[in-house]
C-alpha cells in the first residue's frame, strides 16, 4: 500500500515491480487438490490467491491461527 517515509509517487514504481516480481511463474506454486488433500500456508509470509478452479466441487476450510511470537522487519534483524 505504501512504504513508510516515502511518498505515493515515490513508492507506485518500487511496489509496482515488487508485485509483478512477486507474481511470476517461477515465485508462485499452484496447489494440485485431490481427494483427501490438506494444504497449510502462513498468511503473515505468504500472498494466497485462491482461484476457483473446483467448481461444482465441495472444499471445506478451516482458519486457524497457531500462537506465536509477531513477525520482526528485516531491518530489525540487521
């Protein structure tokens, strides 16, 4: 949405080629569901992008969160 200390024209270029980087092919993986399947991700870490490819068919999901210690920035761990 933004990054801290710069400005909306500033920062539109940088996030811009963030998220086109972010996107392609060799960054993402794409979940091959089948019966009995059980996928786990950490949204604090991760874009999830649900595609609704399963029509006709029933997912049941569940949210849960594990307990935790919150993320620190990068720069707090230089």
């Amino acid at each position: 949405m933004g990054i801290e200390g710069w400005n909306d024209a500033e920062s539109a270029p940088f996030l811009d080629m963030l998220y086109q980087h972010a996107v392609r092919p060799e960054n993402t993986y794409r979940y091959q569901w089948a019966p009995g399947s059980i996928a786990f991700w950490d949204n604090r870490a991760t874009w999830h992008y649900a595609v609704n490819d399963y029509h006709g068919s029933r997912r049941l999901m569940h949210r849960i969160t594990i307990e935790g210690v919150p993320l620190e920035s990068a720069a707090a761990l230089s």
